[in-house]
C-alpha cells in the first residue's frame, strides 16, 4: 500500500463516516466501542458491539484503518513469501485484513473471499475493497463453515492466504476448536496463514495452544509494537478519545506454506 492510496482511503472513509455525526458524536462512539471490545469482551459471542450507527462509523473510521495499517506492518515484519494470489478473510468485517495484505503484493494483487456473519460489515468491506481498488467478495457466512467448506474441496491451496484479525476470540470455544483443525489442514494443503489477536493476555487465552498445535507446521509467534506514524486524522481521533498509544500492538501468529 503506498501513502497515496493510504491518504486517499482515509479521506474517502472520512467523507463516508462523519456526513450524519459531529466530531463530539464521532469521538464519543470511538470510546464507546472500545468499552464494548475491552471491559465488555465476554458478551462479544452473543452482543454485537455495532449495535448503533455511531459504533458502526467508529469501527469504519477509526478501528478498520488501525487493523488495516497494523496487518500492513505485520505482513512486512513476519511474513516469509510473496503475497498470496487469493485471500480467505475470516471474520473479514470491515475486510481491511485482507485488503492490506492484497496490497503487500503488486499488480495483479490478490482477490479477496471475506466472510462475517454482520450485514453492515460485509456491505462495508465491499466498499472498502472497491475504493482501494481490490477484487473482494464478502460472503455472509460462519468462519467456521468457511473453513470446513475449503479443506471439503480436494485441490491445492497453494498460492491462498488465510487471514483472521482480531476475530477468533469473538468465536465460542468449539468453534474456535474446530477452526484450528481446518487451519492445519489447509496449511498442509499449501496454504499460509496469519493470525493477528489483540496484545491483552485476556483477549486470547488460547493463543498458546494455537501457537503449539500449529508449531509443527512451521508457526512463528509473537507480540509486536509497530511503531508507526499515525496519519495526523487517526492521532486526532486516538487523542480525542483519550488513547495515549502511538504504537500499532498486536500478537501474530504465522504459518508459511510447506
Ligand atoms: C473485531 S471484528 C474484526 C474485523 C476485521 N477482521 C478487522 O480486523 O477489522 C470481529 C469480526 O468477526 C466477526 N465474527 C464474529 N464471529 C464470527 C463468526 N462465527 N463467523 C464469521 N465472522 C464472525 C464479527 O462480525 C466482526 O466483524
């Protein structure tokens, strides 16, 4: 992704995202959301946290460019081959995941299979996707479901990414279980796969147990601070509401293809 494309995406989400709310509104939401993702995280199975257009607009203009600079840094720190052709998304929402590692690769860049359960999310990615110029298909089904269906098909997933951001700790337990065993068994297949969690210990209590079940295959781990500058927009936001942090954090977790 060049700064081009960057700064255009962020002044096109920008236009998209505060037409109907005030700055106040805007940054009150932002706060909002977090509350939900943070001190709310246990109802997150069974609660959607963009239950209110002003969530919904903090997550657009706010949380999707974090995770979309954020995977564009971890792509560059951990990956180890060229940009996938295809990209499995799952639990796409915003379908930002997918669209920066698509944009790690030049022309023709990969396509994008996203998949959410969340109507407005999936109708974001699909904007998302068109304004930076990215082929991506949102598709409204389980991640889960999505998994099982392609390591169902007997061909070769070489040449496919799979990527989950920030999205397998929103799963309930047995169906994180059997996302693992899909996982490995696309891996072995040919595909590479990145798992990107927030750096909270509590966020992904069973981030240990993915990191050694998939260590045969090849899993490097670890938790990251970018230090990144933020577009001067994104800061704006971050300190309006309160966030002191000027580094992208995550835990990453990669699995190169055999
Ligand atoms: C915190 S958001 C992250 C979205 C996006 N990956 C990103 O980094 O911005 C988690 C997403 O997972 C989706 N999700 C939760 N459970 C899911 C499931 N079982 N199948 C598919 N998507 C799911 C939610 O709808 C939400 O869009």
């Amino acid at each position: 992704m060049t700064p081009t494309e960057r700064d255009h995406f962020l002044a096109a989400l920008e236009t998209r995202h505060l037409a109907n709310l005030t700055r106040p509104e805007f940054t009150r939401a932002v706060r909002a959301l977090s509350v939900r993702y943070v001190e709310r995280r246990g109802q997150l199975p069974t609660r959607s946290p963009l239950d209110s257009a002003g969530k919904r607009a903090a997550f657009g203009l706010f949380y999707a460019p974090l995770h979309l600079l954020t995977v564009d840094a971890a792509v560059r720190a951990v990956t180890t081959a060229a940009p996938p052709t295809r990209i499995i998304d799952l639990g796409c929402g915003t379908g930002v995941c997918g669209a920066a590692w698509a944009m790690a690769g030049s022309d023709p860049r990969a396509s994008i299979d996203g998949y959410d359960l969340h109507p407005w999310a999936l109708e974001e990615a699909r904007w998302n996707w068109q304004t930076l110029g990215l082929t991506g298909r949102p598709v409204r089904l389980d991640a889960v479901a999505a998994m099982e269906r392609t390591v169902k098909g007997r061909g070769s997933l070489s040449g496919t990414g799979i990527v989950a951001g920030w999205a397998v700790n929103e799963l309930e337990a047995p169906g994180r279980a059997r996302l693992l065993e899909t996982v490995a068994a696309a891996v072995s297949r040919g595909a590479s796969f990145l798992l990107v969690e927030p750096l909270a210990r509590g966020a992904a209590p069973w981030w240990d147990d993915w990191a050694r079940a998939l260590h045969r295959q090849g899993a490097v781990a670890g938790d990251h601070k970018f230090a990144v500058d933020l577009p001067a927009r994104l800061a704006e936001f971050s300190d309006a509401a309160g966030f002191s942090n000027r580094t992208l954090g995550a835990r990453v977790l990669w699995v190169p293809a055999p």
